[in-house]
C-alpha cells in the first residue's frame, strides 16, 4: 500500500520542487548520458508525454526515477564532441 499512499502525498504536493520523491523522467542517450529531464507532476501530464514522446523520437531511452535522482546524477554527453 505504501506506493500509493506515497503517490496521493507527491499529488497533493505538486509544485514543491524541493521535494526528492517527486517523480520524474529522464532520457538518455545511447552512449547512457543523461541528457534529459522532466518532471512528472500530475498538471503537467500532457507535456511530459508530449516531451518523452520527442525524446524517444530522438532516439533517447526513457527512465523513471525521482527528482533527488536528478539532481545527484551527472548530466551532459561528451561522446559526441570528443572525434
Ligand atoms: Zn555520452
């Protein structure tokens, strides 16, 4: 049950972007940088679908993690610069 409580409490919270439960999505490239991230609030659900959609398009991987994920991981590719 736990999951779900935890999910009506990241609802009710929305908006708080301090919080580190917040749940959100990230896209890596094939080389597994990450280069993409997006939080999944409720109010913005359709943009969030809208942006993981054009990153598959892209041809990123999608992940679902959290917000204190996002902000602990290391962000950027170098691969494609470095020839
Ligand atoms: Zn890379």
């Amino acid at each position: 049950m736990l999951p779900r409580l935890l999910e009506a409490r990241i609802t009710h919270d929305e908006g708080n972007m301090s919080n580190e439960e917040i749940p959100a999505y990230i896209a890596r490239t094939p080389c597994g940088c990450l280069v993409f991230a997006t939080v999944d609030n409720g109010k913005r659900s359709k943009a969030v679908a809208k942006e993981i959609s054009k990153a598959i398009r892209d041809g990123l991987t999608i992940e679902r993690v959290t917000v204190g994920f996002v902000r602990a991981a290391k962000w950027g590719c170098d691969h494609k610069k470095k020839k």
